[in-house]
C-alpha cells in the first residue's frame, strides 16, 4: 500500500517528465540489442514476498514485464510501476495474464514483508523479487541495468539506475523496452505489441 500513497507525490514530481516531447529512448529498440538479454541467468533463485524461491523461467509461457528498482525510490519505480499496470488495464481483457516482475535493487532494505506491503494495491499484477545484493547484481548484468549506491547523508543512500521496463515474450526473450517517462500511447502501444504476438504464436 506504501507504492499507492507515494504516488501522489511521484507523479507531481515526474510532471515535467513526463510531459516532456518524446526523446530519443521512445524509439522502438533494435532487435538485435535484446536477444541475448537476461541469457543464462534464468534459473537463478530468487523470493517472492511470501519467501518462496522463484526463478525468472518461471514466468515463461506467458508474455510479461521485468524492471529493476527499489522500494525507497522517489519518483522512477513507483511512477514507472503506475505507468506500466495503467497501460495493462487500458488494454483490458487481452492484458489479464501479463504481470509486472520486479526486481530489487535494495535487497537489504527491500524484505520481502515490505514489497508485499508496498505493491499490495496492485491485485496480484506486480511479481516482487529479491535476492542477495551478488545475485541482483549478475541478475542486472545479463540485462544490462546500471545501478550504483548513492550516499545520501546522515547514513542513508538512494539507487541511481537504468530505468527501462523490459517486454518479456512467453519464450523468455526480451522483445522490447518501455523507458521511463514514455507516454502513455507508447506504452499501450508496445504492450499491446506484445500481447497480439503471444496470440500468433498460440
């Protein structure tokens, strides 16, 4: 519930953002970027809030989306996590089975009690995970995702990190991206992308 009552202030806050002209991370991604994304870590262990061990195979046979953040992040997680379930809930019907996975940047202070609490608006939709920081860390890797520990002072620290949402097709395969601070038209647009090829491919 935490991400629901954060949003009011992240979306003021990402105003500017996102009513900025589309940038040049809005174009469509060359496929050739993305196929070998997330390669050979998809069996790694990780928990879900309830503690159980999950692995990113886990979520193959159905198109999803993967995005590492953190929970204490002002304004990119719980404005791109919004975004993301938004754009899923205008598509309606054909978006039922598409979740959001998330991974945790901050596995020290990202407990799987407190990413239950904080996404507990989201009805199911969004998959929270974490695992040792040397996990997260080769997890991050195999997809490419910056992230660096900013000291913040008086002992606290925030996460600078890449932030693009990455549309996983039912084999596993990263097919696109979503960056932050896309509109909501794009964002749809992908998604739906997504979907109508799952529907192809079955």
């Amino acid at each position: 519930m935490r991400l629901m009552l954060a949003l009011t202030s992240a979306l003021l806050a990402a105003a500017l953002v996102m009513g900025a002209p589309a940038r040049a991370d809005d174009a469509p991604v060359a496929d050739k970027g993305l196929k070998n994304l997330g390669r050979g870590v998809e069996r790694i262990e990780l928990k879900d809030v309830d503690g159980k061990s999950v692995r990113l195979k886990d979520f193959d046979g159905k198109p999803h989306v993967l995005f590492f953040g953190f929970t204490r992040c002002p304004v990119v997680c719980p404005v791109t996590v919004w975004e993301l379930d938004a754009a899923l809930e205008a598509i309606g019907k054909d978006a039922r089975d598409v979740s959001i996975v998330f991974i945790s940047l901050d596995p020290a202070r990202d407990t799987p009690a407190v990413m239950k609490n904080y996404f507990s608006g989201f009805k199911g939709r969004v998959n929270a995970l974490s695992a040792p920081l040397p996990v997260v860390t080769r997890l991050a890797r195999a997809y490419d995702v910056r992230f660096e520990r900013v000291d913040t002072g008086k002992g606290d620290y925030s996460i600078d990190h890449t932030a693009h949402a990455f549309l996983v097709n039912a084999d596993g395969r990263v097919v696109d991206t979503i960056a932050f601070g896309a509109s909501r038209e794009l964002s749809v647009s992908r998604l739906k992308s997504l979907i109508e090829a799952d529907k192809r491919r079955n």
